[in-house]
C-alpha cells in the first residue's frame, strides 16, 4: 500500500525525470519584459466552426485596464489530468460510479495525454501513477473505497505541490478533475490559499458535482461546498458539470483540453504586482471564452 498522503518517492522521481525530458511542445516564449505573462484560455465559436480564433477577436483586462495581447495562438500539447476522487464515507454516491468515471477519462483521453488517479479523504492516496494504459488504470479502480472525512483542501495542495508544480516547464497542460460535492471537513489548508495556489500555478479545474451531503448548509469559515466547487471552476476557468453521463463528460473535458485551449501573450502595464488583480478576457459576437478570474499578486 502507497503511505499515505506523503506522495512515493518513485512519483517524485519519475516526474522530475519528465520535466528534465520534456523538450518537445513547450510554451511559446513569453513576451519581453520583466513581467511579460502567458495566460491560458478557452476559446470556441458558437456555431461550431474550428476556425482559429485570433488575437483581433479577443480583448483582455487586467485590474480593469484593458491591456494589448501581443498574440495568441492555439495550444494541442498533451495534458497532464489529475482525477482526484473524493472518498470519504458519507458521500452521496455509490464506489462503482466512482470508478466507472475514472474509466471513461481513461478511453477519452487523446495521444499523449496522461492520468494520475487520486482518491482521498484525510489523506489523499495515489490510485493509479501517471499513465495513459487503459487497462492498467480499470485494474486499479479496486482501490477505491469509501471511509473517513474529507480532507478536500488539503488533497488539493499536495497534488498541486507534488504533482504537477514539477511540471510546470514541461509544456504540458495541468488539470485536475475533481469528482465530489466540494465538502471540507478537518484540512489545515485554508480555501483561499489553495485556490491561489491553482490560480498562481494555471492549473485549471473541472468539477463533476455530487449533490451536496451537507443540504447546503451554511460553514462558518469557509464557502459552502456548492460554493467551493463554483469557485473552484470559475476561478480556474474551468467549468462545473453533472456526473449523470460520466462518458459524455469525459469526452467534452478531453475535447476542450486539446481543441479550444489558447495561449494569450501580454505584459501587463500600468497594474500593480504586489495585491492580487482581477482578469477578464472577452471575445467579439459569437465566440466563448473562458480564463481564471485573478492573478495573485507575486
């Protein structure tokens, strides 16, 4: 059995590997400047043509001040996807659905692209390493069980810290899916720093939302967990989705990840780096774009 919440030292060393091989398919170069910024987005046209979306198309705001896009460009390199499965006892669904989800992103995924499985609930626990072998992740969906609480801030921040922050200059894209109802109970991570951290890092998160276990009920120091999901999402420039049609959401994550992501290169003038700042990217009639909502400041 992988130990518990510590990450195994295999992972860690299999990942930095990754990042010292991981030549091919970087990101453009940022823009010159000291403060020169590549900000990921989610661009498509309303009536479904894969025309590429350009740069004239497309404003962006940064702390209120609309800023010049210096380009942008479409982004096919592979994703690196976390699903991250929440497996504490009093979850309103059942294992198998769980695991039948796990198994349609392991079917839906395109070449290149690879899954890490992880469960948790006071601890978070590797399910399956990082692999795009369908029938390995099935043979794994046995690990999954339903016990203890919630540690949900905390499962993120260490997939964020020991997981994908040593793939930051890769290239890769870095997701995580998160299947559970956006419930905390017990984490010594706070909220806001967590999404922060993906906020910082451009690590955007897909929600697949079970009903909430609590009936909405109000948290005295942290969002409700409805709330948490949303902002988890939004704030990430992901989206919220039902878990009704695992296969159908599979396919649509996989879809947008490899289809209608952008890279938007800009240097940020006349803001301030020092509080966090508010982004908003809109494009012309007809065309859908989704970004994070902040920038944390440095």
């Amino acid at each position: 059995m992988i130990s518990r919440y510590a990450f195994p030292v295999a992972l860690l060393l299999a990942l930095l590997a990754l990042v010292a091989a991981g030549q091919a398919g970087r990101h453009a170069a940022p823009p010159s400047g000291e403060h020169g910024q590549i900000l990921s987005i989610f661009a498509s046209r309303e009536d479904g043509s894969n025309r590429v979306i350009t740069d004239k198309e497309v404003a962006l705001y940064d702390d209120g001040i609309e800023q010049k896009i210096q380009s942008l460009s479409p982004d096919p390199t592979p994703a690196r996807i976390v699903l991250l499965v929440d497996n504490s006892r009093s979850l309103r669904t059942d294992v198998p659905k769980l695991a039948r989800v796990a198994r349609e992103f392991a079917y839906e995924i395109y070449e290149g692209d690879q899954l890490l499985i992880v469960g948790y609930d006071e601890q978070p626990e590797i399910i399956v390493d990082w692999t795009d072998d369908a029938k390995k992740i099935e043979a794994s969906l046995a690990e999954f069980r339903k016990r203890g609480e919630p540690h949900l801030f905390d499962a993120l921040s260490a997939v964020v810290n020991q997981a994908l922050l040593p793939l930051s200059s890769t290239g890769h894209k870095r997701v995580i899916v998160l299947i559970g109802d956006g419930l905390d109970r017990g984490s010594k991570t706070k909220f806001d720093t967590v999404l922060a951290e993906l906020q910082s890092q451009d690590i955007t998160v897909y929600a697949l939302q079970i009903p909430d276990r609590t009936g909405g009920a109000l948290r005295r120091d942290q969002p409700k967990p409805s709330e948490v999901v949303r902002q988890l999402a939004e704030g990430t420039g992901g989206r919220v989705l039902p878990l009704d049609d695992p296969r159908a959401v599979a396919r649509s994550i996989c879809d947008e990840l490899r289809k209608n992501r952008y890279l938007l290169a800009y240097t940020p003038t006349n803001v301030s780096f020092l509080s966090p700042r508010r982004l908003l990217v809109v494009g012309d009639s007809g065309i859908d774009i989704r970004a994070k909502e902040i920038e944390p400041a440095k």
